[in-house]
C-alpha cells in the first residue's frame, strides 16, 4: 500500500490559500509583474499538455537541472505551479508538475478565458495524478522534450509545432486519435507526423488496427505519417512482422522507433526511423515526404492551422 501512497503537497500560503477561494484581480495582475518570458512559455506549455516531470522541463525550457529545480520551487511557492508524485521505494520518483490556481488564471487571461476556481485547478491536478493513463501522456510528453532538447544542441533544427492529443484529433474531425501531431524541422526540409506512442501493453494487432483510422486522412492535408514509438526492439521488430503480415491501409506511411535503441543514436530526431516495408533507418528529417504539393518545400509551406 506505501508503494501506491500519493504524495501531493498543496501551497496553504499565498494569494490562492484555500482550494475554494476565489483569486482577485489585484493578485493575479501583482504576478504577472513578476512573469519573465520563460515563465510565460512553462505556463502555456503546462496549459497545453498537463504536466510534464523535473527532468522534461530542465530540457524544455531551463538547459540545467538546478536552474530548474530553483525556478520550480519558486513558482510553486507563489501558487503558479503544483506538484505531485507518487511514493516508491527505492529512491524518489521525480515530481510531476501542473499549473497552480494562479498559472491557470494567468493563461485563462490570456486566452480570454473565464478565471477556473482553486478548487477546480486543485481538483484537476489529483485526477491527473490518479489516472492510469498517466505514464503514456509522460512518455509522449518526453518524446516531444526530446526533440525541443535535440534542437537547442543543433543548429538547423527545430521543433516548430507540436500537438496534444485533443488537438490532433479535432484538426482531422475526430477521424483518429493520435497521441500527437508535430512538424520537425531539419537542415534541408521539414516532416510533418502523427505521433503513436507504445507502451508495450497493447496486443500488436490492437496497435495495428489503429492505423485504419489513418487511411480516412490518405489525399487530404492530413496525410502526414505515422510515427509508432514503441518501448523496445525486440517489439518493433515483431510489429513489423504483424504488419508484413497483416498489411498496411493504402495511403497510409508507418515508420517505427525503439526507444532503447533511440537512446544511444541522437534521440527521435536521429537515425532511428524504420520504414515499414524498408530494412534501413532514417533520421525524422529523412522519412519520406507527405504525397501533397508544398508539405515538403521549406520555402513555400502551408500548413493547416
């Protein structure tokens, strides 16, 4: 049972003291006098994708562990941030990190949105906590920290749109659901994809089946392709044997990546990606392009939103 306990320690302190108590104006306008840029961007980024751990915001936003971590106790201490993990022996398991009732009215203000009550932010950040799902939204968190860390070290580069999964799935009319949706940029041209991420629980043929969803997007402007991050090669191999197989939707492009061979060849931006139906591996960079005029062209591209 100690194993399972939850370890989430609320702020009493501050403006938000009191889950039910509702923010004032004055207070929220006296922190953003204090928001630096950076500040700003780790907000919106735990707006958009929930929560990501220690480790994941050093490289998203910080390039040092120590720097984060005195940034992170910071905002938590004036209620822009919570933090929560769970308690495991041996060692710590690093903390989990979500908006705090004044973050989220700081984005809320932004977006011309209606302020959440404490109470609501708080009560947000203990479902996130207990949700079974939520090892897979670190996994495909780390995946996107990855290749925003990859970028920062070379030149050329970038991340330049990344995706939650509600996102992804409305901008295709609720055609798929994709565990997100990124445009990786390198030297010479850009990828746009769709992002599966395998945490090696699924039956095979459960992981194949949803590609189906991807044909429904073959000829239009989504027809990016997919990219199955899977746990280990040993299961990648064996799901491209399924897909041998059991073939691929016409019109849909699979390319898969193992994580414990990704490690030690630069990351997911590396050359990791096999093709499904190729035995060689490509870079992110070098998957083969979209079929639709213009995706690939960095000089005249149009993209969807």
């Amino acid at each position: 049972m100690d194993r399972e306990r939850l370890i989430v320690p609320m702020n009493p302190d501050g403006p938000s003291a009191g889950s039910g108590r509702r923010l004032t104006a004055t207070a929220v306008a006296a922190e953003l006098t204090r928001l630096t840029l950076r500040d700003h961007q780790l907000l919106i980024f735990l707006a958009d994708h929930r929560t990501f751990t220690t480790e994941q915001l050093a490289d998203l936003t910080f390039g040092s562990i120590g720097r984060a971590r005195n940034r992170l106790n910071t905002l938590r201490s004036r209620n822009m941030l919570d933090r929560f993990r769970h308690y495991h022996r041996p060692g710590s398991q690093s903390w989990r990190w979500t908006l705090g009732p004044v973050g989220a009215a700081i984005v809320a203000t932004g977006r011309d949105e209606p302020w959440p009550r404490p109470a609501t932010v708080r009560e947000a950040t203990a479902r996130l906590a207990l949700s079974p799902r939520l090892g897979h939204l670190i996994g495909v968190n780390g995946f996107f920290v990855a290749l925003t860390a990859h970028s920062r070290t070379h030149p050329g580069t970038a991340l330049t749109r990344w995706w939650p999964e509600a996102r992804a799935r409305k901008a295709t009319g609720d055609a798929v659901r994709p565990d997100g949706h990124g445009v990786w940029a390198g030297p010479a041209r850009r990828v746009a994809f769709w992002f599966e991420h395998d945490t090696g629980t699924e039956r095979l043929a459960i992981v194949a089946s949803k590609l189906a969803g991807y044909a429904h997007l073959a000829g239009t402007r989504h027809a990016y392709p997919v990219l199955i991050w899977l746990p280990t090669t040993v299961r990648e191999t064996n799901l491209h044997t399924h897909l041998a197989r059991a073939g691929i939707p016409a019109g849909v492009t699979v390319a898969t990546a193992a994580a414990d061979h990704a490690g030690a060849n630069n990351g997911p931006a590396g050359q990791v990606w096999r093709v499904a139906g190729r035995p060689d591996r490509l870079t992110l960079a070098g998957l083969p392009p979209t079929t639709l005029a213009g995706l690939d062209n960095p000089g005249g591209l149009s993209w969807d939103g």
